[in-house]
C-alpha cells in the first residue's frame, strides 16, 4: 500500500518537480517510480551493517551526507536485501559482504577513513 501511496505522489508532480527531486537524490531523468524501494534496505539494514562495522549511521549522515544518501540509494536498488537480512541477523555484517553488497566497497572506504580512537 505504500509504494502505491507513493506511486500516486509522484504522479501528481509536475516533470519539473520530479526532476528536481531525482537530481536532490542523485538521479538523472524524471522517472523516480523505478526506484521505489520494496525492502527495508537503506532504513534499517544499511543502518544497522554500519553500526554492526563500527560506524556510527547518525555521524555518517551528518559528517558525509552525499555518501550516505549514496548509500540509501545503491542499496534501495539492491536485489540481495534476503541475504543481507539473513547475515545481520546473525550479527555479520561483513563476511561475504563483497560478493553480494553493492556498497561494500564504499563502507569499506568509510572505515578506512574513520578517525581512530586515540589512546589516553
């Protein structure tokens, strides 16, 4: 019911304001109903694999807001949120993440770059 409350939002937008929206999000083009999200992927799996690695998702947001809205979006588009589900809930959250993951690569930035703790 939801995404077709939303397919009749987007609908009853203009072209113009479609466009402006996809480009605030990323997208090119103004056919957003591609990219409605039928999982819970980028509100709660992304979330939680971060926080799982060790990054915490509210300090991501704020201190990289184009990565993190990157990230919702890869992962909305993503076809492997079962598996992902599946090894968060047994608490991995990072072997076979490669093979599967299609932000693997970008959290794994994340984490190279987190400040380390510094030892007191």
């Amino acid at each position: 019911m939801r995404n077709r409350r939303t397919l009749r939002e987007l609908d009853a937008l203009s072209p113009a304001e479609r466009r402006h929206i996809a480009e605030d999000v990323g997208f090119v083009g103004t056919d957003l109903r591609r990219f409605i999200c039928t999982h819970e992927g980028p509100t709660e799996l992304m979330p939680r694999r971060l926080d799982l690695l060790g990054l915490d998702p509210a300090y991501v947001r704020h201190a990289e807001p184009a990565t993190y809205r990157d990230l919702e979006r890869v992962c909305a588009m993503c076809k492997s949120s079962p598996r992902c589900a599946e090894d968060l809930a047994k608490g991995d959250a990072q072997t076979g993440m490669e093979s599967y993951c299609l932000n693997a690569f970008t959290i794994d930035s994340l984490l190279v770059e987190r400040p380390k703790a510094t030892a007191g």
